[in-house]
C-alpha cells in the first residue's frame, strides 16, 4: 500500500530537528494497528517459556516502549512481531491478519545498522525498494527520504565514512523509504554516544509522529522509553509477562529530560522497572 506522506517542506528539511506540530496539525495515522493474543513461546520443546500470555493491543500511529532487563524476551517478542519468527502459541495480528512473514509494511531496526560499507548513502537507503522490486519509486522517494532524516547533503557519501549515528540514519532511511505502517527497533542506539542517541531519540519520534507510523521500541534504558514513547509496557523475565502497562503523558517540549516532570516520570518508571525485575520490595 503507499500511504500518504506529509514531508516536511525544504525549509523545514533543512532544519537539524523537526518541527514540533501541535496535535491538531498532526496527520491521520496510517501506522498499522497491532493485537498481541495470547502469545507464548519457548525455543525448544523441553524448555520453560521465554515469554507467557502475552495479550496487547496498540493503536495506530501509537509509540509504545518495551521495556525490560536483558533477557526477558524483548527481542524474541520483536521477532515475532516482524514476522522473522513464530510463536509457539498465541499471534501477533496487523491490521486484521495474521503475522506470517516479514513485510515491507513492518520493518525492523537494530543496533548495528548493517550498510554496505562501499555503497553510497543514496544507494543504501535506496536498498528496501531495490529488493521489493520499487526501483522506479527510487529517484524521488531517496532525495526526499534523506532530507526526512537530515541527510540530504551526504547522499554521494560512502556509507563507511559517516559517524556511527549518521550510518544509523542511513539505516533508518532505508526502513522507512519503502513506506511502512509499522517502524519496530531494537535498541538501535545503545552503541551511539549520548549526544547522537539524544537527537536520534527526538527525530525518530518525531518523524514516526510526522509520518503517523506505529513505532514499537524494545529498551532497557528507562529514560529512553520515557523521551520518546506514549505508553511503556514493562515487561518481567523468566517467563517474559507484561507487569505493567503505562502511559507517559509529557508534552514534546518535556521530553527533552531537564523538566520536573520528566524526572518525575523517570522516577516513576524507574520504580516499575525495577519492580518488574525483582530488585525492588514489591510494596
Ligand atoms: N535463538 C534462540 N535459541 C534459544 N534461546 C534463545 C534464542 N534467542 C534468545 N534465547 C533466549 O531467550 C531469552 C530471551 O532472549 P531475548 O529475547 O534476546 O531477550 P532480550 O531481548 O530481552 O534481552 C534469553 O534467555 C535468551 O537466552
Ligand atoms: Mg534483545
């Protein structure tokens, strides 16, 4: 499906972060709307249950946090909602089917963003179409696409010669050129430097917001479920459950993590964290 896209105009384009749209300027989401039912899973026959009785549903265009300790079952449960894996009960539908197999329309992100280190950007982000058989969509959507992620002036860059957060970039124009309705990462910036991480942190929400894509966002960094997402849900291990579903209520200019309410909204969610990972009393 192509989707209608609201792109920033050059003006906008050339401005290191996005402009802030008050809600009633923001786009009708075409993100996809997912249902978690009753998912269970375990790798092997005789082992216990990576993830138990899953069941959540997450609007379109919403920005949902899974946030958990390492080995909890984030990334497992990633997989499963890309398509990359299957449940060994319950599924994970989009949009009123059944996940089966990885789509354009759902794309995942890593912490590694895997270029090809002697292609140029343009020619990296230009790969999700190149392999869906797009390539004719490939001249205009790249220069726009790259703008959209403040790229457009390293298009003929080899890839190996940009920063760690520039290549993320990259990455993340590739994901988002084949317009899908559903944006999945996987800590994808837990290898960048706090400054990068910050500013990729705030594009990213911003432009899943401008785009009105669903973005689903596994974590284990409490502030950054915090700075960019709507609703966290908090996952606890062995078996992976969801011990709580909250929403964060910040405005955007809140976010950026020196307010009162954001540390409040950290506190708060540290204590989840920390509950759902048993280091806490439970009281
Ligand atoms: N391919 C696999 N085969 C067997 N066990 C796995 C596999 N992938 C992950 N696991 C196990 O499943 C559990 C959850 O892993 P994972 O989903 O990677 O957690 P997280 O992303 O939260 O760190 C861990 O105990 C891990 O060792
Ligand atoms: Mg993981």
């Amino acid at each position: 499906m192509t989707a209608p896209l609201t792109f920033r105009g050059s003006a906008a384009a050339s401005a290191p972060h996005l402009a802030q749209g008050s809600p009633a300027a923001r786009p009708a989401p075409v993100g996809a709307h997912v249902a978690i039912k009753g998912l269970s899973h375990s790798y092997r026959r005789h082992d216990g249950k990576v993830l138990d009785g899953i069941d959540l549903e997450i609007r379109a265009g919403e920005i949902v946090a899974l946030l958990g300790r390492s080995g909890c079952g984030k990334s497992t449960l990633l997989h499963m909602l890309s398509g990359l894996s299957h449940p060994s009960a319950g599924e994970v539908v989009i949009n009123g089917k059944t996940v089966r197999e990885p789509s354009p329309r759902w794309v995942m992100m890593f912490q590694a963003p895997s270029l090809f280190p002697w292609m140029t950007v343009a020619q990296n982000a230009a790969l999700g179409l190149r392999f869906t058989r797009r390539t004719k969509e490939i001249a205009t959507r790249i220069p726009e696409i790259l703008d959209l992620v403040d790229l457009g002036a390293f298009a003929d860059r080899n890839a190996q010669d940009l920063s760690g957060g520039q290549q993320q970039r990259v990455a993340l124009a590739r994901s988002l050129a084949p317009r899908p309705e559903l944006l999945l990462l996987d800590e994808p910036f837990s290898a960048l430097d706090a400054f990068t991480r910050r500013n990729l942190q705030k594009d990213v929400r911003d432009i899943a917001r401008d785009l009105g894509l669903t973005l689903i966002l596994v974590t284990h960094d409490v502030a950054e479920a915090v700075r960019m997402s709507d609703r966290v849900i908090v996952l606890e291990a062995n078996p992976g459950r969801v011990s709580c579903d909250t929403p964060i209520t910040l405005d955007e200019a809140e976010r950026d993590g020196g307010s009162d309410a954001f540390q409040g909204e950290h506190a708060r969610l540290m204590k989840l964290y920390a509950r759902a990972a048993d280091d806490a009393p439970r009281s």
